[in-house]
C-alpha cells in the first residue's frame, strides 16, 4: 500500500509523467525504503522552483532555460545529499527513458513534446548537480539552493538556446519552426551554457 500511494504522488510532480512511467516505476520498486524520502524532496524542489518562477531572478522557462536548469542540477544536489549519488543519478535516467517513452506516445512535458537534445540538457545538469553535492559536501537545502543558482548564473549548467521572445534557436541563431518537427524526437535546438538568458528583458 506505501508502494502504490508514493507511485500516485510521484505522478503529481510536474518534472514527472502524467503517470508514472515504467522505467521510474522500476526505479522505486528498487528503492523502496527511500522512495519516500525521495518524493518528499522532489516536492521540495517543485515549491522552491515555483517560488523562483515567481521572483524571476533567474527566468520563467519551465522548459530549456536557466529554471529548467536550475530545476533538475538542484534536484540531484538535494537528492544526491540524502540518498547518494548513484540511487540519484539513477532515477534522474529513470525519469529521462520515461520522458522518450512519454514523447513516443505523443504526451507533453512542461507545455513541450520531450526531444533528444533536451534530454542531453537534463542529463548534464543532472551530473552537475551530483557534482556540486560531492565538492561542497552540505546536507543544508539552502546551502545547496545558493550554490546551485551560482553555478547556473556562471554558466556551468546547460541551457537551449532562444531568442528574446523565448523562442527556439537553431546553433545559427535561425528560429525554430517547431510545427516542421512535430513527433519527431530529434529537434535542431541548441545547447549552450546556462546564464546567457539574463540578457532578456523580465519586466
């Protein structure tokens, strides 16, 4: 019964599927005594990335920006510093073979169909996040929250690029027509270094 109730609010995160897929579902059931643990921080990250959302101090992309990045790097620091790095990293991958499952059945994600660079994004910040726990070696949330906003600041996480209007951008700079790559998985986006997106006007 503790199994099924964390496997229906897991479900509810926002950075998790509509139901939660096969390859997380795996994750848990392997990991069934810090799942719990697990969900609870996942609820933690959520909050605090909403409340950034509405601060703007970083921006407001759910989806390829600096709060995307900030989103999934702070998610494996605060994951990584309670149950470890490998249990972390590994459902960081759980949750990205579910996001390829998710864009085979056609099902959005934060507003957009999953795609192959944005998965390249989330698996390097993932990484970054596990780093950023192991070289300041703090269980304190708000320790990590601040490190993690420096290091997406000064560029060290992995962003997609877009323009002014937040659209995509290929590594030209040409806009995107995301309407010619509809349900395909490989999408012309470009990743580059987190931080650039302070240039745009918030207000």
């Amino acid at each position: 019964m503790i199994l099924i109730f964390i496997f229906c609010e897991f479900s509810k995160l926002s950075f998790a599927l509509p139901k939660i897929s096969r390859p997380e579902f795996f994750w848990v059931l392997a990991h069934p005594f810090v799942a719990k643990k697990t969900l609870t921080i996942s609820k933690d990250v959520l909050k605090i990335t909403l409340e950034l959302k509405k601060e703007r101090s970083l921006d407001t992309l759910i989806s390829g920006g600096n709060l995307d990045a900030f989103k999934h790097t702070f998610w494996m620091a605060y994951l990584t510093s309670k149950i470890g790095k490998r249990r972390a990293l590994k459902l960081g991958k759980a949750h990205e073979k579910g996001n390829y499952l998710q864009y085979k059945k056609h099902k959005k994600e934060d507003g957009q169909l999953p795609d192959s660079i944005s998965m390249v994004m989330d698996l390097w910040n993932n990484n970054l996040g596990a780093e950023i726990y192991l070289t300041n070696k703090t269980k304190d949330k708000e320790v990590l929250k601040t490190k993690v906003i420096e290091a997406v600041k000064s560029g060290k996480a992995k962003t997609l690029k877009t323009n002014s209007k937040y659209e995509f951008l290929d590594c030209d700079s040409n806009v995107i027509d995301l309407k010619k790559y509809q349900g395909k998985w490989n999408v012309p986006k470009c990743l580059i270094n987190s931080g650039r997106l302070f240039q745009h006007k918030f207000f």
